[in-house]
C-alpha cells in the first residue's frame, strides 16, 4: 500500500508518502520552532494556527517530493493523540477529508505507538530489532518503558511520576538562560563540561519498580545555581544530563533484564541526544544487548515514523464507509493499561 500519513500532535507539521509501511518515499516537515523559541516552549494556540498554515503546503510538498498525486493514495492516516487537541485536529480532519473525497480507508494513529515501531522503517543505515523487544520513548511530554511484543500489541511496564525527561532538560536550560529547545542546547555546552563535577541526584536509583521521576533532579539543579551563583555552565549542563542518561539506561536495562529480550529500542527526541546514544551503546552492549536508534530525523516529530503502524491499521480496514474509525479504537491498541492512553505532548524534544 501507498499511505498519505500526516503527524501534527504538537508544533511540527508533517506529512509523508510510506509504501507498505516500511519504505519513505518523502518526509516533509515544517517545523514551528522559530515561531515558539520567544516563548521558551510551545503555545498551543499559535501552535495550531501554524498548523492550519502551513499543512496543506506540507502535503503538496510530500507528494511533489514522492512523485505522487492524491490518485495514488491507497490510504489516509494522522495522529489522533496524544497531543494538543487543537493541533491534533487540524492533521486529523485533513487526513479524513481527503480520505472521503478519493473513497479510500482512513486511520487514527498512536503518536507513542509511532515513537515504538519507528525503527521497523527500512533504509539500510540503521538494524531491525527482533520481536520482542524493550522500547524506550523519551521525549518532553513522555518517558515511557514499554515490552514490544509484536506490532499492535504492547505492555506498559513503567513511566514518569512527574515530568519526562525532556522537560525536564527544557526547564533545566531556561534556568540556565539557555535558548529554546532547551534539549539541543544542554547536549552541545555538555560536550565542553565534565560530568562528573557536580553530584546531581539519581531520582528513583534505588526503586525496584521501572518508573521514572525528575521533578526532584530538576529541584537539585535549581538549588546548586541559587547556592553557587558563580556556577559554570557547561559544568551543570554535562553533570545534569549525565544523571538523565543514567537513570534512563539503568532503568531500561533493568526492564531488558526481567523481559529477557535482546534488542533495546530508544526512541522520542530525546533519543537524539549524542550522550545518550553513546552511553547506551557501550552500557548495553556490556550487559548483552543490542540497543538500536533510528536516524535522528525519525526520533523528532515526523509523520514517516507512523508509516509501520499506518500500513498495519490501514490494510485491516478496505473501505472508509464500512469502517470509519474512531480515536479511541487508535488509543486501545496499547490498551494493556488504560494509563498508556494519557498524557499529553507539550514539548516533545
């Protein structure tokens, strides 16, 4: 099949032509982060108003890219959540009304189940992981531990008590004076920082259960700089994020452990940090297992991420009129626990 999916849960806007779930033939994506960066995060009314701007130039665009015309379409798809419900609406009624005009089957998809099964896309510069393995997502609105048993079908193991872990680097770099996203910056002044100069708290370290907590790390970093005005920068941001990946790996080795998987899968936009994915490689592969990252442009908001999940949901559906789906059938298929249905997407870096 050749899938029209469109992503636009929070201040990207994007669209992308998948074939058969696994190969992208365009991605193109309009980012709001100029737009947002005055403001330090994302508002959600500008947001969505961006979102109404720029979408249908976004879909021209994928299809120019590809080669396609909408006749070419064998099925519709967007993100139904989670995410901010204004900009979930402008991706989600695009996609369905194309899908009504061409009489071709439409989709809600799980922006989380995307963030999963985003490394199933073949391109040749990145190893499958083997069914079934640990998944990881790592953003600013989650930080979530999943057991991927196969495509569709997942168990919820552990998740933040408080704030993900990509909020937490954004509210840490506006302490800082840093420019938004804040996750970019902190990862390039860490480089010139040692991490070991400052003992930042490893939340939860001790917990025999896999959730996460950095509300009380967040509380630390904010304390040092009140207690140390003449605080170096590079300093807090590489100690900081070294207590970040620690706990992540810690934690997600654990759930490898008690699942007796041997693949690892990070993935959100806080899987492109260049510390997390070095220390991930070498921690993991000490203690046998694979981790796996997909290139950076498909961990950041995308709608090429949702194209596996697109070409599972779509070929079980052959008509749009005998089959219309429904955002809550899209959230149920991590419906394990209803827990995985919450939440939302403020920031997803």
């Amino acid at each position: 099949m050749l899938n029209l999916i469109i992503e636009s849960s929070c201040d990207e806007t994007s669209a992308a032509l998948v074939r058969d779930g696994t190969t992208i033939l365009s991605n193109a994506v309009a980012s709001q982060i100029p737009v947002h960066r005055r403001y330090g995060g994302v508002v959600p009314e500008l947001a969505s108003r961006n979102h109404i701007r720029d979408i249908h130039k976004v879909i021209q665009d994928a299809l120019n890219d590809a080669g396609c015309g909408l006749d070419d379409i064998d099925g519709f798809g967007a993100t139904a959540g989670p995410g901010l419900v204004g900009s979930l609406i402008v991706g989600i009624e695009s996609a369905r009304t194309l899908a009504m005009m061409y009489n071709k089957p439409f989709v809600g998809l799980n922006h989380l189940e995307g963030h999963l099964t985003a490394v199933l896309i073949e391109d040749g510069s990145f190893p499958q992981p083997t069914f079934p393995y640990l998944g990881i997502i790592v953003s600013g609105g989650h930080t979530d531990l999943y057991h991927v048993l196969e495509v569709g079908k997942y168990e919820l193991l552990g998740r933040t008590r408080d704030d993900a872990a990509g909020e937490a680097f954004d509210k840490v770099a506006k302490m800082l004076g840093l420019s938004y996203p804040g996750g970019v910056e902190i990862d390039a002044l860490a480089k010139k920082g040692n991490p070991k100069a400052i003992d930042f708290p490893r939340p939860m370290w001790t917990r025999k259960n896999l959730d996460f907590s950095f509300s009380g790390l967040k509380t630390a970093v904010l304390n040092y700089l009140k207690s140390n005005p003449d605080f170096c920068t590079e300093d807090v941001c590489a100690s900081f994020q070294e207590a970040v990946v620690d706990v992540l790996i810690m934690k997600t080795i654990t759930a490898a452990k008690s699942k007796h998987v041997d693949d690892i899968v990070f993935s959100g936009g806080v899987a492109c940090n260049s510390r997390l994915r070095e220390a991930a490689q070498q921690r993991c592969k000490e203690a046998g297992f694979r981790a796996l990252f997909a290139p950076v442009e498909l961990c950041t908001d995308n709608a090429a991420m949702l194209g596996p999940i697109g070409e599972y949901y779509l070929s079980k559906m052959p008509n749009y009129f005998e089959n219309t789906p429904t955002r809550a059938q899209s959230n149920m298929v991590l419906g394990v626990n209803q827990r995985t249905a919450s939440g939302s997407e403020n920031n997803h870096r």
